[in-house]
C-alpha cells in the first residue's frame, strides 16, 4: 500500500491538496497560509478569491483553481499513487523527514519513489561539478562507499559527474542513497540517468521530488531542489566544485540550516578545486579523510554518528578510515607489500573487503557497524 497522509482526512482533501500543490505561484509558504487560514485545502479551494488575494496570493493563483488542467493533474497523481512503490508524504505527515520539517519552507508535499523510510535515516548529501574530472569521480564514490559502510544514507541530485558517482558509491556497497530530483518524478533528469533511478529504487533507496508529476527540467528549479539535499541530511561533502557550481549554492544552504558543511582541497591549478577552497577559507571543515566527517558528529545524538568500531586486523582498520591503494596500505602499515597484498586476498574472500577502482574498500561487518 502506498503511504499516503492519513491527516489528509479522505480522498477529496487529498485530491484538493494536489490541485493547490500544482496552481502556479502557490509555492510551500502560500500552500500553508491557505490550509492555516482555511483549515483545509478543500475549504481554501472554495473560498472566494478575493480571501486569496488578502491572504497576498496573485489572482492568477485564484482564478486558475477552475481550469481543467489542475483538476485532470490531481487525478493523474491519485492514479501514479496505486502502484507499490509510489508515496506521497506532507509536511504535516508522522513520516515526514523530521530535518527536512525544520527548514523555513519545506515542501508541503513530497513525492517519494521507492522506500520513504529511507527519508528517516541519518543522511550525508555529497554533491559536486557536473564535469568533474577522474580524480573527482573516484573520491567521491569512495567516500560514498565508506559513509555507506559507516550507516549513513548518501543524499545527492541524481546530476552527472559528482552525483551519479555519489549514488553508484553508496549502492556498490549495498548501502542507501536518496536522489532528489528538480523535475517531477515522471521527467527523471538527466535521461542518462534513468537507469541509476531505477537501479536507487529497486535497491532499497528513495528517487524524490516537491514537484508535480510531470514537472519538466527548468534552470530555477535546480538551485530550489538543492535545499532539499541539505534540509534533508546532517551535513554536505562538496568533492568537487567551480567557483559557478551549483554546489556552493547547497553549501551555503546547508550552512543557513546549521548543518555541517564539509569540502575535499585539490590542487591549486585545477579550476574544479575553487570552489572547494573558498568553501574553506569561509569555515567549511577541510576533508581528507571519512574520519574527519565522523569525528565532527560525534555529538550527534544519533546512532550513525558514532564513530565505529576498530577491528583488531590493522588491515581492516585502516580501511574502515577510508579507502586505501595497496601501496598506501603498505606504507601506513609499514608492511611489505606482497604481505598487504597477501592479507587483502584473504579478506576479499571471506567478503571483508572489495578493490573498486585500484582503492580497497573494508565491507560492512556486523561486529563494526550499525543496524540500517
């Protein structure tokens, strides 16, 4: 069965709820001033337009509750909500994503494909340029795998580059992750990533939007969407960004809601590195390592914040820290390497590790980590 507000009351609210939700300048402070004034989205739908107007609503919000368009919109969503899989959650939901409740204007609806019990766990977002480079790609799907390991849920933007590699990270380890898109749930964007979508949703992950159905890619919704990533998680890694990116837009997002902002150097020359320094230099924590991010939420009162387990094998220790080459093992470990190299086999037998990339990643262990 779809989870769906029970505080919506019956069909018909929901339905009126659904025709608000799509009316065009009603955005999440207009949609509550209305169910607060009216008591409900059926009262406010009734109501005459000049109560909208004094409620500082546009006319054209007003006069559009007749059209044909809003009326066939609503219906079309009550049928995408029958299949399995298919969830609607509102802010005044039990299930609502409880950080994402705290932000100035969370969505008064929120289309969730997939398990919207995921929205309730402890969640990291890892966001960066589109076009990053190699380097970029591969640091952010390490640390996606190891905060997966870790029991964090990894929130992105299903965007090319840093996101996607973001999302693959996370699902290569058999961890949660959470797309947020900035186009309705029907008009998955980009099309390349149709299949990551899908690949999230059949994983145990959640593909999300406030947007209605069949909301197309628009410039202004992107930079919106962003506030959703960061109001959803405890803190946001930028990997990799331009001083341009849409990322800093998240970053400074997340810095406004009081989450922790983290940001991973590169090199002085490379462009997709600026914005990580001036990120920085304005007090984001410098991130070199998935301890650095654990360490900071020690006093979080949740469980994934707490810092796991060392096990006793060093080998699995250091990778638990973060993702390692071979040679760099052997250098922390001051081990030979046909020795390292001889103790990961062995453990990539047993299942305790996995070499993604060149980088050997430790597996999650019931005695490390925690529940999900």
């Amino acid at each position: 069965m779809p989870l769906i507000d029970a505080l919506a009351g019956s069909p018909a609210e929901l339905d009126a709820r659904l025709r608000l939700h799509s009316l065009p300048k009603v955005g999440p402070v207009h949609f509550r001033k209305l169910i607060d004034a009216f008591g409900s989205a059926c009262a406010a739908l009734a109501a005459p337009a000049p109560a909208w107007v004094a409620l500082g609503l546009a006319r054209e919000s007003a006069a559009a509750r007749r059209e044909p368009a809003v009326r066939d919109g609503a219906s079309a969503a009550m049928r995408w909500l029958e299949p399995s899989g298919r969830h609607l959650l509102m802010w005044d939901h039990p299930h609502y994503p409880a950080l994402l409740a705290e932000i100035p204007d969370p969505p008064p609806l929120l289309f969730v494909q997939g398990n919207p019990h995921i929205l309730e766990q402890p969640q990291l977002a890892i966001v960066g340029s589109r076009r990053a480079c190699a380097p970029g790609l591969d640091t952010a799907r390490a640390f996606a795998m190891a905060l997966a390991q870790a029991g964090f849920t990894i929130t992105s933007g299903l965007a090319l580059g840093i996101d996607g590699a973001a999302h693959r990270g996370a699902l290569r380890v058999g961890g949660g992750t959470v797309a947020v898109l900035g186009t309705g749930l029907e008009k998955v964007y980009p099309q390349r990533h149709v299949g990551l979508a899908r690949d999230i949703t059949e994983q145990g992950g959640a593909v999300i939007s406030e947007y209605p159905l069949g909301t197309p890619p628009a410039r202004d919704n992107f930079p919106r969407r962003n506030r959703l990533i960061s109001g959803l998680a405890l803190g946001v890694l930028v990997v990799e960004a331009s001083l341009g990116s849409g990322s800093l837009i998240t970053a400074r997002l997340a810095a406004e809601q009081g989450r922790e902002v983290y940001a991973i150097p590169g090199s002085i020359h490379h462009p997709g590195a600026k914005g990580c320094h001036q990120l920085i230099r304005d007090g984001a924590q410098l991130v070199e390592s998935i301890e650095h991010i654990l360490e900071s939420l020690q006093g979080w009162h949740g469980p994934a914040a707490q810092m796991p387990a060392s096990p006793a094998d060093p080998v699995l220790a250091e990778l638990l820290a973060g993702p390692r080459s071979a040679e760099a093992l052997a250098g922390d470990l001051h081990w030979p390497l046909p020795r390292v190299l001889a103790a990961l086999t062995e453990h990539e037998v047993t299942g305790q590790v996995v070499c993604e990339a060149g980088r050997w990643f430790a597996r999650p262990m019931p005695d490390t980590l925690r529940s999900r």
